[in-house]
C-alpha cells in the first residue's frame, strides 16, 4: 500500500471527489482517504506516479510527494 498527502480537503465531499479521481486511475485499487490525516491510501499495481498527481491536481487539490 502507498500513501500520498493531499493539501486542500477540508469536508467529507472533497474525500469523495480524491477517492473518486484516484479511482479512475489506472493501475489503482483498494483506494481510502482519511480527511483528518489529509492523505490517500491505495494500491498501486502499476499506475504512474505522475497520473496519480494529475488526477489529483485537475480536481483542484495539491498532491504531496
């Protein structure tokens, strides 16, 4: 499992729109978002790095390293 920090969540809807985005990326599964820690887990089974930031990036959050 990775984590990844996400900046700007701030309510359970911004937790469903990460876990939605990072859903439809290829290559991830087993996707959780814990807003109080302000971070995304998931498997990655060969999903790029870069696209994960994307997809967070078009939704209007700021991915972490």
């Amino acid at each position: 499992m990775e984590t990844l920090k996400i900046k700007g969540m701030s309510c359970q809807h911004c937790v469903g729109s990460v876990k939605k985005a990072l859903e439809n990326v290829d290559g991830l599964s087993q996707v959780t978002v814990n807003l109080d820690a302000g971070e995304a887990t998931f498997k990655n089974e060969g999903a790029d790095r870069r696209k994960i930031r994307e997809a967070i990036s078009k939704i209007g959050f700021e991915p972490g390293e």
